[in-house]
C-alpha cells in the first residue's frame, strides 16, 4: 500500500475487507431495506384489488390488470429481442484487429475494459429499452382493448368509403405498432452502429473503406427497415387526413379534408409511399451489392420528393387554385364537415324553427297571455345556486355537517303533482367538528344526515325557502328511507366503521344516538395482512395497532360519486355534476357518463375542459375526461351510488353506441340493461349538463347546414356571459319545466340562450326534453330569432334592469342599509311569439348569514315589472284586472322618490354614509358609528315617507300609474 503517513517512519494505515459484523449487518439492512419496498409495492397492488372486489368489480382490475401486463411483457421482451440481437450481431459480424490504426488503438482500452463483462453490459441494455418499451406499450392498454374487442358502427366516412370503426379503433393501434416499430428500429440502428465502430467494423478516421462489408450490410437492412416504415406511415397518413385537424377561414376546429388535402396532399402520399418503398429495397440490395450508392441516392431522392411533392406542391395549390375562389373549392368539404360533425355529437335531428320573438302586446289579449304564463312553465324562483347558504343556516343543524355550494333540481310529486324541487344532502363536514383527532375523524364522525328539498317555484313569507323535506332526522317529503350519508361529494376521507369503536348517529334534544355500520361496503380490517397493508398504502400506523380497530372493522374510501364511477369504468368520462335522489327508500347518487372518442372522421374537435365551464363551474362540479380533446360523445351509461353503501350499478342507456359495446366486450358484465331500471330511478333520470354544454357549443355554429352560410360565418351565435356573475364566465343552462311552441304540455327541460357573434340581442333560444320518461328525451328544439331582432339578450336584459328607476332607486336604499342583493338565475320563456324573462332578487341584510328572495323582475318586451311576488309582477306586465293588494316599493306612480320628504331622508343617507366613509378611512370610530345612527335614521324616514305617499295616492299596487300612462312605471 502506498504511504499514507509523513515519510518513511510515519505510521502505515491497513485497508482491508469489512469485517464480518459489518458485511452481515449491511447485507441484512439491504435485504431490510429491498422487502420493505417490496411490501409497499405489495401493499398498493393488494390493497386495489381488495378495493375492487369489495365493490364487486374485481374484472375491471384483473382485465385492466392483465392486459397491461401482457402488453408490458410482450413488447417489452420484442424490444429487448430487437435491440440484443443486433448488439449481438454486431459483435458477431465485427472484422479481426490484425493492423491496428491509430483509431483502433485508442478504442482498443475501452474494449479490454468491456471484454469481462460483455454478457451482463448486453443483458443491461436490453433489459433498460425492453423496461421502457414494456412501460410505454402498457400506457397503451386502452387502445388495444378496442382494437382488439372493436365493433363496427355501419357507418362509412365520405373519403374512404371506410367503416368509422377503422379510424376509432383500428387506426390508433396501427400508428401505436408504427411508433414502436420505429423506436426499435433506430434504437437498433443506433447500438449496432455503436457496436460496429467499438469493433472496427466503422472507421470514421482511418484510411481506405469506412466500413466493412458486414458491416454495410447490416446496417443497410436496419436502414431499409426504417425506410419501409416510413413508406407504410405514408399510407396510414392518407387515411390520417380524414381526422386531421387544420384550419379554415371562418371556423373553428375544422377535421377532416379540404381541397388542398383531397387534390395535393393525398396524391402526394401515395407517391411518396412507392417512392419509400422502391428507397427500402435499394436499402435492402446492399446485402448483394455491397455498396451505399443506390440507396443513398434513393434516400436522397425521397427526402427531396418529401419537400417537393408533400410540402412545396400542396402550398402552390392553396395558392394558386384554392385562395381565389375558397368558398366554391370548399364548399363539397365543408359539407361533409358539417355532416359529420352533426352526426358525432348527436344534433343532427335538431329542430332549428324560425321564431318572431315579437313581445308586443299591441293587438294581443294581455289576459289569455297572464292565462298562458302558468300553463307555458313552472317558474323557478329558488336559484340552486344561490340559497345553499339558507339550507345551510335553517337545516345544518349541527357545525359537523355541511351542504354543496350549488344545489340540484329534481322533481318530486307534492300534494300529488309533479313539481321542480331543489335537493341537497346534509353531507359530513369535518372542518365542523369540536375536537379534531385521529378517532373522531376517522370512527366516530363517519356520516352524514337526510336529504333537505324545497319547493322550487315558491318561498315561505320572509323569502326563504319553502321545505318539503327538513329537520333532523328528515321529515316530510319522502316518508321512511335511509337517511345515513356515508358517501357524498364531500366526503373525501376515509372512515372505520363496524367495529368496536361506535360512530356518532346524530344529535337530539334528548342527546346524541350512536350508530354502529351495518353495510356491507368497505374492506373488512381483520386480517392483520390488510392492517398492514392499509396502514402502509395511507401511511398511518395506527392502523395496524389500534385498538379501536377489532371484528367488524371496515374501512371506507373513495367516498365521492364521481371517484367510485371512474374507478370502476376507467374507459368513462365522468359529467361533472352527480346528483342526489331518493329512490325506494334509499339515498342514491346518480351519474351521467359518457363515452368519446378522438377519431371520428370529419368532425370537428372540442376541448371538453374549456366547452364545458361556465359561471358555476367548481372543482368539485368539473368534468372526469380520459381525453379532454374529442369530437364524438355519447351518454351511454348512467349510473347510481348508493348513498349508504357505496354499490355502484352501470346502465346501458344508449343501446346502439358502437363504443360503448366495445367497451362491453372489454369488460362484459360490468354495464347492466337499459330494461333494468326501475321505474322509480327513470322518474329522476334527466339530460346532462355536461352533454348539453357541449352539443349547444356545437350549435353555436353547426345549426347552420348550408355550407356558403357555414363558410361566411354571418349566422354564427355564441353563449352569452352570464349577467349575474362578474367573472364573465359562460351563462349556466337551467333545468325548468316548460313547454315549447309545438308542444302539447310542460316537459322538464334544459334550457339555454345564444346572442349573435359579438352582439347582446337575443339570436336563439334552445331547450332539450330532460325527462328520461319522455318519448321525446334528447330532442333538441331551437328557436332562431330574426337577425335584426331587438329581443333583449341576458345580458342586455340585465342591464335594462339595473337601469330601470324603480329597480335603481330600490338597490341603491338595499345597498346603503349595507345589505348585499344577489340576483338569481335569469329563466327566458317562450311565450306567445315573444320572450319572457323572470329573475328573482335576494336580499342578504347585514349581519345576515343567508339570502332572501324580495323581489322578482319580470320583462316581456318593452315593460318591466319589480314586485314583491311573481303573480304581483305577471299582473303588472299583463294588466290583470285583480289587482294584488300589497304594496310594493319602486313601482308607485308617481314614484315615491318624488315625495320631497322622501328626497330629503335620502339625501341625508347619502350624506351620511359619506361621512361614516370618510371616518372609516380615517380609523375614527367614534365619527363612524355616529355616520351609522344617521344612516339608519335616514333610511328610516324614507321607508316611513314612502309608505305613508303609497297610502296617499291610493295606488297599492302600481297598477293606476301604468294605466294612466300605458306603459310600464319607468
């Protein structure tokens, strides 16, 4: 050893093996440390399956499972067959060392380095390239699933006369097989070439040839492979074109050929595919020829044809043919485009029908017209999204519970009559509980309680919500049913229930009930080997060694709706807003799924994320996509949860979606019937939001069938902003039952509104049949207004409201009282030939922790009503001749804001909260709340003032004032 001291007589220092102790212990801390990965990998693998068979979907886990196991195994080991066999061929093939070069010389250390060791290098390397190509092909296992279980639609495209199932399942696996081909062929290609130099078979500066005859041979055949690759990728890129996106002037998310496709590019592959082929046999003759000549001519005869023929002469045609007439040229393409695009989306059979949209009542019988409101629709004045605060204050009940932030509409039969009623569930709300720790968590706070519903068209006296369904436990609309809430949207963590540890029930006046999980959802816990697994796989210990953990236990998980769906149909996408309903005697969630593809030829495109969103658009509310770009989507299954024990049941509901059959091939007995629904669960089913928002963006354009009108864009719509909102997101569709022109009776429906493409007139109204009882569910009815339309859209609607004086003056006396006014969802009926528009307004006083609806607008052409009721403002619109005999702020003649006392009470609140203003800013707080007493005195004076001029003038309802005037109070 060399000297590690300070010279000679310094102290040596022997370097040795480890001792024995010390080999053991690091050998048992490696061995420690492989099966302690070894478990966690276990643990996540075990603890899935026990998941899946617990919901009794163990064949989609053992189906997803195996196939991509399969797939890793099989292109995993044909990669590494592809890359080993040409290392080793290479090896094999490289030439003897006699005259050694000074290139060789300098290689020749890293081959004796390598030389001991070549079979373990040879073994790493493939193993390496086989595990990255087995993890990609395993990605994969989607597509060979449908390729392999692939159902035809009976539908060929306009190009290829091809049946659409070849570019859905067939097409996506073939260019899979393409990418892996390529992928082992240059990575081939590469380490043979690696090889060859390392050997001497390639010499970059020696003299004389540069590379061997093996050698050239060799890479001459891995040369022609790739080069016969590429010549089938210009033939699958033919049929490529049928499914390309590109653009076109005027439209959006165009698919499919246009002229310059048809007429340059698909000529241009075909030539470049027999130009590729004749370049790989050039490729493949060097075995005989023994020369790179040929086929580098070939080679460079075939990258210049790419330039010329794919990209130079396709440019000169859009130039030159297509730019100066583009409309005649495009015209057959755009057609089929939009045919297509029609088809995918499922609006092809929509009823596009001229409509007036005149509202003016000159030559009308305003009385038949007050008659027809009731009977047109079900007004719903109870916004979903806006009185989750007044369920939360009236039925919370207890701090640990909680209710969504938007709320659904269903229907529910009210004193025999079907009705739209507002739902939601009083879910678990762990932020709310007194004393946060691992048992109350997880044992003992494990559920929620009951179902709370209100009527959708009415309020009680103060403007909250009317209840159906309310107290703790619920009473009132559904009789006796399970009102225990052990998944929700809201219930995201797990739970331990059954065991020794009892949960809390609820609370009473007469204390709190426990309640011990009688379900048979969850996984069981007894098992040590599943204590250890959970308890690894959630990283808690407790787990395994708590002792409120005994026979019994279950533990619960992915809780929500929307989790449990996608879990056990992978292949779905998830609509964002799953409901609750209460179905024989059971909670249950119901969800809407669909089915998408990417590659139906000739349709267009949409962004499911971006087509989707609007003004209520949460987290918690967003759409589940497998593939958030798409252009065909079905709602193929519906599906419930059961509230209680977590059973998920999948139904067939469109029964001729080729992907969905597909899809049931893949994963049979995993979708049920549609005939096995009961009738009680159809009376809740409805359309989606989700489909809905989708197929209305379509519409925005694709209700346009004639391809110069399609092309020049003068009759595309756009969804307005919605004018209650002020993040100027998308107006939300709202469910209301109605009835259209046409139709013979109400029907629960979907409805939405369009404006011209940058104008805020209204340009359409649309509504869709969304009762699944109806022998019309899914029929699309459109209204298309007049271009030159002076129809007010929502947000020009809103506008007119807001500047409407009585509607002003009120606010500003809401607003100065330092209360909040929230507007409600702004509902659009058709009524007679005209437009009916109905919004509520909430008032939330200060200090209030909820809402309450006062006052409800109502527009029908040129007249605005604000009243206390809906019947009061109906009344006013349409001059009933029962005059409603309560008063109503804002709508006397002559207003009350003309009454100098009421004037001088309002000027002094002005004045007023200007000082409280003034002394906020200057933190005087004795100024500020003396500001305050003024303010309330002031407002005060100016309700007292203004009642007493409504009793003067002996107009209570407004109506003489309208009369004297003939138009509505301004």
């Amino acid at each position: 050893m060399p000297d590690r001291g300070g010279g000679p007589t310094g102290p040596r220092i022997r370097v040795g093996r480890p001792s024995r102790r010390i080999r053991t212990l690091l050998t048992t801390l490696g061995v420690l440390a492989a099966l302690a990965m070894l478990f966690v990998m276990f643990a996540g693998f075990w603890t899935d399956w026990l998941w899946y068979r617990s919901v009794d979907y163990s064949s989609v886990f053992t189906t997803t499972l195996g196939t991509k196991i399969g797939l890793f195994a099989v292109f995993g080991l044909l990669m590494a067959l592809a890359v080993g066999t040409n290392i080793w061929l290479a090896h094999r093939l490289r030439p003897p060392l006699s005259a050694m070069s000074m290139e060789q010389q300098s290689l020749d250390r890293y081959r004796m380095s390598i030389a001991p060791y070549k079979k373990w290098v040879l073994l790493a390397v493939t193993a390496l390239v086989g595990l990255v190509a087995g993890a990609s092909a395993a990605g994969q296992w989607r597509t060979w699933l449908q390729w392999v279980n692939g159902v035809p639609f009976h539908q060929k495209d306009p190009q290829f006369h091809k049946d659409i199932a070849f570019y859905t399942f067939d097409l996506p696996w073939y260019r899979f097989l393409l990418s892996f081909g390529f992928a082992a062929a240059v990575l081939s290609l590469i380490a043979a070439a690696l090889v060859h130099y390392l050997y001497g078979g390639l010499r970059l500066t020696s003299p004389g040839h540069r590379a061997t005859a093996a050698a050239t041979g060799h890479l001459s055949v891995l040369l022609g492979i790739f080069v016969g690759l590429k010549a089938i990728a210009y033939w699958l890129d033919r049929y490529g074109l049928a499914v390309k996106s590109s653009g076109l002037k005027s439209t959006d998310g165009w698919t499919g050929l246009r002229y310059v496709d048809a007429n340059a590019y698909l000529p241009a592959k075909t030539i470049l595919f027999i130009i590729a082929l004749i370049c790989a046999v050039l490729f493949f003759a060097t075995l005989w020829r023994r020369t790179w000549q040929l086929p580098v001519i070939g080679f460079g005869l075939m990258v210049l044809s790419a330039v010329l023929i794919g990209g130079l002469y396709p440019a000169i045609v859009q130039k030159f043919q297509v730019q100066p007439n583009e409309q005649a040229k495009e015209a057959p393409y755009i057609k089929k485009n939009i045919t297509a695009t029609r088809e995918a989306y499922g609006i092809g059979d929509a009823d596009v029908q001229n409509y007036k949209g005149n509202s003016d009542l000159t030559g009308k019988d305003p009385e038949k017209l007050r008659a027809a409101v009731n009977s047109t629709a079900s007004l719903r004045l109870l916004d979903p999204n806006l009185v989750s605060p007044a369920f939360q204050q009236e039925q919370q009940v207890k701090g640990y519970y909680q209710f969504p932030s938007t709320l659904d509409v269903d229907r529910y039969k009210v004193d025999g009559k079907e009705q739209d009623t507002v739902i939601g569930l009083r879910e678990l709300n762990l932020k709310g509980i007194p004393e946060r720790n691992w048992i109350n968590d997880h044992f003992k706070y494990t559920h929620g309680y009951g179902a709370i519903t209100a009527k959708g068209t009415t309020t009680d006296k103060a403007g909250a919500p009317d209840f159906t369904a309310k107290s703790l436990p619920t009473e009132g609309l559904f009789g006796p049913y399970e009102q225990r809430v052990y998944y929700g949207e809201k219930t995201t963590q797990y739970s331990i229930v059954g065991g020794p540890q009892e949960e809390l029930d609820y609370s009473s006046d007469k204390g709190e009930r426990s309640y011990s999980y009688k379900g048979k959802s969850g996984v069981n816990l007894s098992n040590p080997v599943n204590r250890a697994a959970y308890a690894v796989a959630f990283g808690e210990p407790q787990i395994l060694y708590s002792g409120a953990i005994g026979k019994g236990s279950r533990i619960l998980y992915h809780r929500t709706p929307k989790e449990r769906v996608e879990a056990v149909a992978p292949w779905l996408t998830i609509d964002g807003d799953a409901y609750p309903a209460v179905v024989d005697g059971r909670i249950q969630w119901i969800v809407d799924a669909y089915t998408t593809t990417n590659g139906y030829p000739y349709a267009s495109r949409t962004t499911l994320g971006d087509t989707t969103a609007d003004s209520l658009t949460t987290g918690q509310r967003a759409v589940v996509a497998q593939q958030n770009q798409v252009n065909y989507i079905r709602n193929s299954v519906k599906a419930t949860v059961d509230a209680y024990d977590g059973t998920v049941k999948l139904y067939q509901w469109d029964e001729k979606d080729p992907v969905l059959k597909t899809w049931m091939k893949a994963f049979p007995g995993t979708v049920k019937a549609k005939s096995t629904i009961s009738s009680a669960l159809m009376d809740h089913l409805r359309y989606p939001q989700d489909l809905f928002k989708v197929q209305r963006e379509l519409l925005s354009r694709y209700h346009v069938t004639d391809s110069e009108t399609f092309y020049t864009g003068s009759e595309r719509w756009e969804v307005p902003d919605d004018p209650t909102n002020t993040k100027g997101n998308a107006v939300p569709p709202y469910y209301l039952s109605m009835k259209m022109p046409r139709q013979e009776k109400q029907t629960f429906s979907l409805t939405t509104t369009f404006t011209p493409k940058n104008r805020t007139n209204l340009g359409a109204f649309m509504a869709v049949d969304a009762d699944a009882k109806s022998k019309d569910y899914g029929k699309i009815r459109i209204l298309k207004l007049p271009s030159e339309t002076s129809v007010w859209g929502p947000r020009l609607a809103q506008g007119k409201f807001n500047s409407h004086t009585p509607v002003a003056d009120q606010i500003n006396i809401w607003k100065k009282g330092d209360s909040e006014v929230e507007y409600g969802n702004l509902l659009t009926v058709p009524l007679d030939g005209g437009l009916l528009y109905v919004e509520p307004v909430y008032l939330r006083g200060a200090g209030s922790n909820y809402p309450l609806l006062k006052k409800v607008l109502v527009n029908y052409g040129d007249k605005i009503a604000f009243r206390d009721t809906l019947d009061e403002a109906l009344d006013e619109i349409f001059g009933s001749k029962t005059a409603p005999s309560k008063p109503s702020e804002g709508t006397q003649k002559p207003p009350p804001s003309q009454d100098p006392t009421v004037k001088q009470a309002l000027k002094d609140a002005q004045d007023a909260f200007t000082a409280g203003q003034k002394a906020l800013e200057n933190k005087n707080w004795a100024e500020y709340g003396k500001a305050q007493d003024a303010l309330r005195d002031a407002l005060d004076r100016a309700a007292k003032a203004e009642a007493k001029a409504a009793e003067k003038s002996g107009d209570k309802s407004g109506d003489k004032g309208s009369e004297q005037s003939g138009k509505p109070a301004s």
